[in-house]
C-alpha cells in the first residue's frame, strides 16, 4: 500500500512540479496525478523510476511504495 502523505511531501521537498516529474518518468502528467492521488496504481518500473527521479533512499523507497498499513 502506497503512503501517499509520505509521497506527496517526497514530491514537494523535490521542488519539482509533477509535469517535470512525469516527463522524466515517462508518464503522462494526468496518469501520475491518478496515481498519486490513488486512483490507479504504480507499477515496478514506475517505482523505479520515481525513486531515481526524486533520490529516494531505499528505506524512504520501501516506507513510500511498500508500506504496510497507512495511518
């Protein structure tokens, strides 16, 4: 389950807007919107690639993408 508080500040402490992110990811800005608001889910490589683009470390990674239960 996605922690979608934990992305979302992930995003924002970027400084990057999601148009920049999306591009560099390789998705469509309105399929990331959908994704970061839940609506659809991220797949692996999406994962990936939005680590990379944000510099997520593999523990803010897990806590963001793998988390268990989401307060």
């Amino acid at each position: 389950m996605v922690d979608f508080e934990k992305l979302n500040c992930a995003i924002e402490q970027s400084g990057m807007k999601i148009s920049a992110i999306s591009d560099k990811i390789g998705v469509n800005r309105t399929t990331l919107y959908n994704k970061i608001s839940g609506k659809t889910e991220f797949n692996a490589s999406e994962i990936e690639s939005i680590s990379d683009v944000l510099r997520l470390s593999t523990k803010d990674r897990n806590e963001i993408f793998f988390a268990k239960k989401v307060v």
